[in-house]
C-alpha cells in the first residue's frame, strides 16, 4: 500500500469491562492505522472485541466500559478518548459517525423520521428547516428519494429503509469518517445486498473512510479493501484483501475462510475449526489461537508471537509463518 | 412418506388503520413432502412465510385450509389436540433460531436435557442418557456441561444443548428454523455436520429453514424456494443452485455472501 | 492473566434467589435499606420482652420533657413514651409484612390462574375481580369488618387489620404477574417446554416465576409498604382498636392530646419518624432489587478499579 494518509490511528489500545467481580480485559495491544479514503473491514466472531474496539474508535467508552491504556487518534489530531464530552460533540457526526448495531432498533419509534432527524441537528446547533435542501440531497443518495419518509414512524418503514434511513442520518454532516457495526444485521439477505452496494457507492461518491466492522466475513470480503480479523481480543492479521483470499499469514484467517459455505465452492469439503474461545477470564498464556489452530506447536502455546509488519502497515501474528502453510 | 403439506393456505388479517402499511404474506397453496431420510431446504427472504410454514408443522398455528399429514400417525395435524397432539409432537420436534432464548436461563444444562425424558416417562437410568446425548451432540466430557448455566455457555454451544433437549424425545422429524445464523462462524460446519450425522446415523428427517442458500447447497438434498408465501421453484439442490430457472431463486443466488464475489459499485437502483 | 480476571472462574452455585439476594447485597442502595431495616426491627424485638416501663401504666407525671428517667418523657395521660415506642413497633411490622406475604402469595395464585386461562371465563373473572378490589381502599373495608364484628374487634384487633389490607392489597400484584405470565408464554423457552410436553402448572412453577423473582421480590416489598401505610392510617384515624400500643395509636392519641399545638414532640415525632423509616428502607431496598433486575441501572465504581488496577501493575 502507498503511504497514503492514515484517517485513524490506534496505538496500544487496552480496554475492558468493569463486572461485578471485578475488571475484565477484552481488546488487547490493538494497534491499527486505517487508511483514508479506503473501506477497511474488521471481522471478529462473538467475543472476539470488535465492538468494544469500535466503540473505542468514537469515542463511546462510558463504564462499564474502561480504557485501560492507549490512543486512538482521529483524522491525524483529535485524541478521541481523552476529550470531554463537549470537545467529543464537535468531533463526532462532522468528523468521525457512526452507524450503530442493529440500527433498524436505533430509531426512536415514536419520533418521526423527520423529528430524528432535527433532533440530530439541533445537537450540533443546526436545524432542519434551515437545511432541508442538503437533508433531502442526503436521503436521496441513499435511495430515499420519496420525501413521505421524513413523515413516517419507523415501524412504518421495511428494515431496509430504516437502515438507510440511520445512514443518511450519520451523513448528514458530512463527516469523512464512517464507522458501520454490523449494519446489516437482522436484514434479509436480498437486502443485505442492496445495503452493501449502497454502502460501496456511497463510499466512492463522497470519497469516505468507512471502518465495517462484522462477523460475516464472506461479506465482508466482498466490500472491503483492507481487511484485519480479531480473535480473542486482539487483532491477528491485517492485510489487502486479495491477499488474504489467496495467501492468508494467519492460520485463522485461512480456516475462517474456508468453514462458509458458498455458491462457488458448492460441494467442496469446509474446513473445521475445533474447539471455542474459553473467554477472557481463561485467557492463553502464548498464542490467543493456539488451543485451536491444527498448526500449533508446543511453542504456540507457550509464548505469544510478535507481530511481524509487512508492505508497511500490515501485519500478522503468527510465529509458523510460512511453515503451516505447506501443512495444510 | 413422512410429513406432506397439501394445498396448505393462511391469511392474516391486515389492520388497515391510518399507518397501516404492514403486508404479512399470506401463505398462498403450499405443497411440501418431508420423505425419511432426507434433509428438505426451504428458502427465501424474510417474510416469505417460512416460519409460519414451520409454526403450522409444529401445531402451534392453524392454517385457513389445507392439510398437514403426519403418515406414521395416518392423521391430520391440523385436527390434532390433547393426547395426539402431544403424541406427535414426541416425534416432530422444533429447533428455534436463537439460541440465546431457547434456553431458560434460570435453569441448567442438566434440568434442560432430563425433563423431556421425565415427562415422556423415560424408563432408564436418567443421568446415563443425559450423558449420552450430550455426547452424540458433540458436548464431551458431558461432565463438565452438566451443571453450567445458558450464560456460561457460547451460542454454538447452547444451540447443542438444545439440541440434546430434543433429541431425548427420538424425534422423526426435526424442523430446524435458522438454527445457525445467531452462531459463531468457526463452528457452523460443526453444527451443519451434525444435521447430517442426524440424516445418516439416526434417520431423522430434517426440515432446514433459511434465507442463506449456500448453507442449504452444504447440508441439504432437496430445497423449496419460497417467495412471499409461495413455492417458486423446488428440486434437488444441486440443480436449483447451479441452475436456478426463477427470477427470484437467481437473486438470492447472486445475494448471498461470498467472499470470492466482490461487490462493485452499480448504477442506480 | 489479571488478578481480578482470575477470581471469576470458579464455577459458582447458580440459584435465582440467592443471586438476587446477592446481587441486592452488593447495591448500597439496598444494603442501607437492609441495615436500616434491621436496625429498626431489632429495636422492635428487643421491645417484646423488654420495656422500661409498663407501656400501658398512666402513672407518671404528665407532658414531661425527655429526661434520664424517661428517655422520651411522657404523654398527655401519663405514659412512658419510649416504652411504647419500643413495643409499639411489632405489631407495625408485623402486619407490614405480613400483608406483604399474604398479598404477594395472593396476586401469584390470582394473576396465574388468569395469565393460563387467558381470554376464558376465569380470566374475566379474576380481572374483573382485580379491577374492583383496585378501587375499594383497605380502610374501607375494615371499618365494615369492624362495624360487623363490633366488640369482637378488640379480640381481633391487628389479625382483623392484617386480613383487611392483605385483602386489599393484592389487587395490583396480580395484574403485573397475569401480563408477565401472557408475555412469558410466547417466549422461546417457555413455548419449548409446552412443546416438549410439560405441563403448565409445571411450566409457571419452575420457569416464569424464578425468571421474574425480582418482580415477586419487588412486589412483596411494594405490598409490605401498602401494609404499613395503610396500618398507620387506619391507626391514625381511630378505625381500630385505639387501646393497643402501637405508633399508629401513639400518632392518634398525640393528635386527641394536642401535642402539635403544645409542642409535645416527643410524643410524635418518634413514632412518625420511625413508620417513615421503615417505609424508607423499603423503597431503598426496592431500588436495589431494580438494579439487580436490569444492569443499565447499576452504578458503576471506576476509581475502584482504577486504584486495583494501578495496584495490580506495580
């Protein structure tokens, strides 16, 4: 990759739960820089931080969630986890948005669309008559063309149109920075679809940065550019796309890619991954995957791998690189 | 022979107030057979009427007319109650999608796997079986599961026990509605693989609901595509996969999620 | 691995009420509430087997101040006021809480009967029933008990009290559980059990009511605050028998001997303060059982874990 410009940057990011028992760590010595311009994917199964890591990312760390250690630096200057939550505002839906989890539950349903939509402007000292034009510009760049919508209830609304409805909201100041949580979740697959071409169009008209954060990762091979998969915390693997598909550094990310089934690889064998994550409280003294990677050595299991950087600013976690390779 | 929909049809009533604009899919002359043996998709969108079609299967809705057929018991689901309707429902089971609400939370891995045995009047020493299919569904040592708590567990887990649950009954026929969307990833093929362990090893019929058709080409034989109620295209998998004669089996073949497929920016839509 | 992570492995007894009574525990909301509680009715029991005086006894000086003699002086007609205080409190809580039992096992076997045979007769029925008793206020009723029993009432006295409010106070109970049992029957795991074969008796028994402990526990304490209020009113206002010893006719005897207007304060504000606190420890128990039901309400101690994590790295 060129050295293009890093939108956001995170350097030894620790954070974890504040439980009844005591402190749990999830996201462990994250360090990523997410190009500019460029959709970056990150995939995690359940349990695998993803969504702390995004909430990280905005700034959303109220308890229980904890910052332990760490920086997250947003469009080169802003130090999103220690501003207070005024500078946060400035920051937030004009720099860096978000689209949230389950976003078709996310619209407040006895708010009409367009009263969500004002109170969402009126947070930044805007107003929606004064705006109407750029509003109706937005909702028709998300496939909303029909102005009804601004006088609806979202249970009036499909699941596809509430989704388009919460991304047209978080671009509704212009921010250059989009991070998405599973924002096609819940949704049929034909819409899931419609989402994902949405998503990449929107991406290329208005030059975004998009962080897609999901655990399918068949999809989200099918958006991204860069790509980094999280397991137990930490970030395993970061790479180009294509080379993952073909040449994948980290063991995980290889077998992840080969347990979906797919239309095009319709009646071959998939492959298994034993085992599940034994949580945070269980947590490996060596590599995070090595009690189920069919590649581990005694080693594996007794000191963590560093991680070895390559092209720049990718990079994987796995000392038997490229050995496992010839063993598959 | 085992199960057989016939002309099954079901109407839901609209509320047709001021914002009305909910349109529940009628299902509209269904025709299905579940034959032994066989793992029998059905697929299609959200709203397409499958989890009715399962629902009504199960005995717990009423279709407006047509005929649900359980061969073994040469009777008619539909006109089932009391003491045949618990019969058949000791050999026509449901696994429910979510496995983080199909388990009682306040209850164990134990209490969830012995009561089907209890009620159904097991003969037999309770906690060996209850090992046992714990065993079958792939949770070993079944010791260790016995006492946890549905919070304790993974969602690939839970829907295991689930399973165990029930399997104690020794269903015929299993009616299976997403059962692997809300599971992690790495362990979906462990799941896929144990319905077809179920087909081979011990005769279950399987009915595997869906909106993802690559999942369907992995585990099943047959498959229904279904489209806002209706049946429209049926056959063998393979077939209908690799081959897809209509509008909208062609589309969920293009829609669904796969990595060697990049999605580029189209033209307006 | 973390210290803190390593304390949480243990596979722990998982029980509904015990994880509810730990988890009110652990609230401090809830943990005043309890030692408050304790306090109080600690103090009540030492009053059943010791007094300083004999509660009763008219013959001391009247409208004396708080001295060493008598802690809390004495009334109008020449009473210690501490020794009413101190055996006056049983009976309060007493039928506080009885009524909160009495009235919770009463909306259980109400509010289910109607949630299982929803939309039948008997689901009318007890609705029907349960809109009524929502109106009719428990004092009501017991001056009609007290008019129909007439002299028996001195025998009854506080089981005469206890029957009328526990009577009376069921009603709201049973409409919460009847919509919590309707809500739960269409849920995954309960709808599993009716398809595995389980009976619905079974099904309420073992299922509904342990995932909605808080709600039973909350409504017990709900219930038990409605006993001692209504106590207290019918108390207060001489509807029951006004030659027993309790706050509640300490507060209607101040009031016939104008201790407000004589600046008496001895003689009412105890007991006034003490029903007030009772009530008090409810709601903050109460507050702490909504806490342990729904984590969102929970309040979280930041510095604590910042002070053990810093203390952990060194």
């Amino acid at each position: 990759m060129s050295k293009g410009t890093v939108s956001v940057e995170v350097k030894g990011l620790n954070v974890g739960y504040i439980t009844d028992k005591g402190y749990t760590r999830v996201v462990r010595n994250a360090n990523i820089s997410i190009p500019e311009g460029k959709i970056t994917g990150i995939v995690g199964e359940s349990g695998s931080g993803k969504s702390t890591l995004a909430n990280s990312l905005i700034g959303f760390i109220n308890p229980p969630l904890f910052v332990e250690s760490g920086s997250v630096i947003v469009d080169g200057k802003y130090d999103v986890l220690a501003m207070d939550p005024d500078q946060l505002n400035q920051v937030r839906g004009k720099i860096i948005s978000y689209v949230p989890q389950a976003a078709q539950n996310s619209l407040n349903p006895i708010r009409k669309v367009k009263d969500t939509i004002n109170d969402m402007l009126r947070g930044h000292g805007m107003d929606l008559s004064t705006n109407r034009e750029s509003v109706l510009k937005t909702m028709e760049m998300v496939g909303l063309s029909d102005r009804q919508v601004l006088d609806m209830y979202p249970f009036q609304l499909s699941g596809g149109m509430r989704q388009r409805v919460i991304i047209a909201i978080s671009l509704l100041l212009s921010p250059r920075i989009v991070v998405m949580d599973e924002p096609t979740t819940g949704l049929d697959v034909i819409v899931q679809y419609d989402i994902l071409k949405l998503i990449k169009k929107l991406q290329k008209q208005m030059s975004l940065t998009i962080v897609f954060i999901s655990h399918d990762i068949a999809m989200l091979f099918q958006i991204s550019d860069y790509v980094a998969v999280m397991y137990g915390g930490q970030i395993v693997e970061y790479g180009e796309y294509s080379e993952l598909l073909g040449n994948a550094r980290h063991p995980y990310t290889y077998l992840m890619l080969n347990s979906v089934p797919t239309v095009s690889t319709l009646g071959r064998k998939l492959t298994k991954i034993p085992g599940e994550f034994e949580g945070f409280s269980n947590y490996p003294k060596g590599c995070v995957f090595s009690q189920r990677c069919p590649f581990a050595t005694p080693q594996c299991r007794d000191s963590p791998p560093q991680a070895y950087s390559y092209a720049g600013v990718f990079f994987y976690k796995c000392s038997r690189y490229p050995e496992w390779r010839d063993q598959k | 022979m085992i199960l057989e929909l016939r002309h099954v049809y079901k109407d839901f009533v609209v509320r047709k107030g001021i914002f009305s604009n909910e349109r529940r899919p009628g299902i509209w002359d269904v025709n299905m057979e579940i034959n032994e043996g066989e793992i029998v998709g059905m697929v299609g969108g959200s709203g397409g009427g499958k989890t009715v079609i399962a629902w009504m299967i199960m005995g717990l809705l009423k279709p407006t007319s047509g005929e649900i057929i359980y061969h073994p018991m040469n009777a008619d689901v539909v006109k089932m109650k009391g003491k045949q309707l618990r019969e058949y429902r000791s050999n026509v089971q449901l696994v429910f999608q979510d496995p983080y609400s199909s388990l009682d939370p306040t209850h164990t891995v134990k209490w969830h796997v012995e009561r089907p045995l209890r009620v159904s009047k097991y003969k037999g020493d309770l906690g060996t079986r209850v090992n046992e299919l714990l065993r079958e569904v792939a949770l070993s040592p079944p010791e260790e599961y016995l006492n946890k708590y549905p919070f304790q567990l993974s969602g690939g887990q839970r829907q295991r026990v689930y399973l165990a649950r029930v399997l104690a009954l020794n269903p015929k026929v299993l009616i299976a509605d997403e059962p692997v969307s809300n599971v992690d990833a790495s362990i979906r093929v462990t799941l896929l693989d144990l319905f077809k362990y179920l087909r081979d090893e011990r005769g279950i019929s399987i009915m595997y609901i869906t909106h993802d058709i690559a999942t369907i080409g992995y585990v099943a034989d047959r498959v229904y595509v279904m489209r806002l109620g209706r049946i429209v295209e049926s056959g063998d998998v393979r077939k209908v996969i690799t081959n897809p004669e209509n509008e909208y089996t062609k589309l969920l073949v293009e829609a669904v999620p796969d990595p060697y497929r990049r999605i580029e920016e189209e033209g307006d839509y | 691995m973390l210290r803190s992570e390593a304390k949480r492995t243990r596979n722990y007894k998982y029980n509904p009420i015990y994880n509810l009574l730990v988890g009110m525990w652990e609230q401090r909301v809830s943990r005043v509430g309890f030692f408050i509680l304790m306090a109080v009715v600690g103090f009540s029991v030492i009053g059943l087997v010791y007094t300083p005086y004999n509660p009763y006894a008219t013959n001391f000086p009247r409208d004396l101040p708080p001295s060493s003699s008598h802690w809390l002086g004495t009334t109008d007609y020449g009473q210690d006021v501490f020794s009413q205080l101190i055996s006056g409190g049983f009976p309060v809580l007493g039928v506080g809480l009885g009524t909160g039992l009495i009235g919770t096992i009463l909306s259980i076997i109400i509010g289910v009967l109607a949630g299982l045979y929803e939309g039948t007769v008997v689901d009318k029925l007890l609705n029907g029933i349960s809109q009524l008793f929502l109106v009719i206020p428990g004092i009501l009723v017991v001056e009609i008990i007290g008019t129909y029993l007439g002299a028996e009432q001195i025998k009854l006295g506080y089981l005469a009290v206890l029957l009328a409010l526990s009577s009376t106070g069921w009603a709201w109970g049973a409409r919460v559980l009847r919509s919590q049992v309707l809500t739960m029957r269409r849920r995954e795991f309960v709808m599993s059990s009716e398809l595995i074969g389980e009976s619905k008796l079974s099904t309420v028994f073992r299922q509904i009511i342990p995932n909605n402990l808080p709600l039973v526990a909350s409504n017990f304490f709900f219930t038990s605050i409605y006993g001692i209020a209504g106590f207290t009113f019918i108390y207060y206002f001489g509807l029951g028998s006004v030659n027993q010893v309790n706050w509640g006719t300490m507060l209607y005897w101040s009031l016939g001997g104008e201790a407000y207007l004589r600046g008496l304060w001895w003689w009412y504000i105890p007991p006034g303060l003490l029903i007030g606190l009772v009530a008090f420890s409810f709601a903050l128990i109460n507050m702490g059982i909504d806490r342990v039901a729904n984590p969102r309400l929970r309040v979280w101690n930041v510095k604590k874990v910042r002070r053990a994590l810093q203390g952990e790295m060194r």
